[in-house]
C-alpha cells in the first residue's frame, strides 16, 4: 500500500506538469494564420502578463497607461523575416520615443533565448518580452497553431518550436502591431498572416504622428 500512495502524487505531478505544456491556448485558436482575429482598431486592448528577459515578470494594464504603446508581436529569433523587421524598427526607435510611446516587443521565445540576443546591450530603452505560452497573442486574436507539415519542414530546417518556447502548444502568433492610446484603447493595428510581409517603418511612423502625446499635453 505504500508503493502505491508514494506512487498517486507523483503521476499527479507528472500529469499536472504535461497539462501546464499542452494547455496554456484554447481550443479557440485557429489552425490557419489567415483565420485568425486581430482586435480591431477601436477596441479595449487586454490586460496581459508577460516575462522580462530574465524572467521576471512584465504585466500589462491598459487602465494604467502614461504613455501612448506599441505592442509588436514576432514569431521569435530563428525567424529571419521577424529579425529583419525588428533592426528596422530599431532605426526608428528613438522618434517613436520622443513622440512619447513605450515599445513592447513580444516574441514566442522563452525568456533565456531573449537573455541571449540582449547580451552586450545596455540597459534597452524598450521592452523585450517572453509570450512564449502564447496566452497574450491570442487575447489580442493573433495566435495559431502550427500545422503538422509546417512543423516538419521547420525541424528539417533545425526550427524546434517547443525547444524555442519551452512548450509544446506549436502556436505561433501571426506578426502583428497594435498602437495603444493613453486611455487604452486601440488606435492602430497591422496584422499580415503573410510572414513575409511587414509594415515599413515609415507607415508606422506616420501612424504614430498622429496620436496625441501626452508629454505635450502636460
């Protein structure tokens, strides 16, 4: 009988701990990227949590915002068209933080990959952050599970989805932008399920133009 006692917790910690790999998206995620919902302009942009680099926690609240956000979401760093991108938003940083935004970059990698590609930067101005569940892509209707094939294709090309996030979901989020108002509401979004296809730097500098900043408010 004490086998089997000591035996019962230990597969509910391994049962709990596969539930915690396998079911951290709904059901609710569409298998094809060109199904998927981003939230629309004019919408309430969700509450999210997320990790920082180094693991701590990042969280979201579109009640609290003092500054106007962009809130840009990347398949993760094996992706070339996604690293691409990103060191062309880098060039435009510094106008978007003098018209007074935060820019949250959020990748489907686990943060110690994140930890990597910081090394030898200082103190980021912008945040880099782990939505490697992929629970915050799909509260903003941008997540989609990878089919079989693609995964195969990818693994073929040295791509591990799971290695990558730390789960086994294989959800992705189509790459997307959303620029978030003071009062939280969305006032931009970019979403193409054409992974090759970006928006230029210069499309959402002209968008970001437009937003009231709170610093010349003040």
């Amino acid at each position: 009988m004490k086998k089997t006692r000591t035996k019962r917790p230990l597969l509910t910690l391994l049962f709990a701990a596969v539930a915690l790999t396998s079911a951290a998206v709904s059901a609710d995620v569409p298998t094809d990227p060109f199904d998927v919902q981003p939230l629309l302009v004019g919408s309430k942009a969700p509450a999210f949590e997320a990790r920082n680099a180094d693991g701590s926690p990042f969280s979201f609240d579109p009640e609290r915002l003092d500054k106007n956000t962009i809130v840009l979401f990347y398949r993760g760093g094996w992706c070339p068209f996604c690293m691409l991108h990103w060191a062309e938003l880098r060039k435009i940083e510094d106008e978007l933080f003098d018209l007074g935004f935060d820019l949250v970059f959020m990748s489907a990698d686990k943060p110690e990959i994140l930890a990597e590609a910081l090394k030898g930067e200082d103190q980021p101005r912008y945040h880099l952050l782990s939505d490697a569940s992929m629970q915050t892509a799909e509260s903003f209707g941008v997540a989609f599970k990878v089919d079989d094939a693609t995964i195969v294709r990818y693994e073929k090309h040295g791509i591990d989805l799971k290695q990558a996030s730390g789960y086994d979901h294989h959800v992705l989020p189509v790459p997307s932008l959303f620029m978030i108002g003071t009062d939280g509401i969305i006032k931009f979004q970019y979403a193409n399920p054409d992974y090759k296809i970006r928006l230029h730097p210069d499309v959402l500098l002209a968008a970001a133009r437009t937003m009231p900043n709170r610093k010349l408010r003040d």
